[in-house]
C-alpha cells in the first residue's frame, strides 16, 4: 500500500532538500502541507503541483550573426532590463522623485 501522506524527513528525500529549506517553505506558507498539533504532513500530488509551479525558464541561447558556436543575447537581456527598470519608476529609498540634492533656498524662492 503507498502511503499517502509523507513526513517532512520523506519530504526532503524525494525533492532532495534539506529539511531545515522544508521548515523555512511550511513556516512562510509557501508550500502545501497539512499540520495536525505539531505534525506536518505533506501529499506527494500536492507537491508535485507545487513544484511545477516553482518552475523558472531559462534565457535561451542565440546564435551570433557569423559567429561559430552559441552565445547569450546581451543586448536583449540589457534591454530587457532598461525596459523594467524604467517601468517600476525606481527612485532611490532616501530620495523622493523631482528633488534636487543640495539646492534648497534656490527652489523654496524660486529662482531655480
């Protein structure tokens, strides 16, 4: 008979986890577990799901014009990356957007 519900101990096992990972997961709710008192228990379809959903794509390799062999798109990735820094309009924590360091009389009189 396959058992039905695993221990945290079976868990890292089968994923090849430490167990102290599978605490840090059940502690920030991230993965799909049962507790009864102070034991956890987890489904093995349950985890499955849940580690499909942890699935990240890789950057694909792009042949370079006249070039022997692979390479990675450089231009691509920078451009990726200008595109999502301006879209999240990134300011620096300490400074608010519009200010200009060291001009303070200047601006409260307007002559700037």
């Amino acid at each position: 008979m396959e058992q039905e519900f695993l221990s945290i101990r079976e868990l890292g096992e089968y994923l090849g986890m430490k167990t102290s990972t599978l605490y840090f997961h059940v502690e920030n709710g991230s993965i799909p577990h049962y507790r009864v008192g102070r034991l956890i228990r987890f489904r093995k379809p349950d985890i499955d799901r849940w580690m499909e959903g942890q699935r990240r794509e890789t950057i694909a390799l792009r042949m370079t014009p006249g070039g022997s062999g692979q390479s990675l798109d450089i231009d691509a990735m920078v451009k990726k990356v200008v595109a999502d820094t301006r879209q999240t309009g990134y300011t620096s924590a300490l400074e608010k957007p519009g200010v200009i360091k060291g001009l303070r009389k200047e601006v409260d009189h307007g002559s700037i």
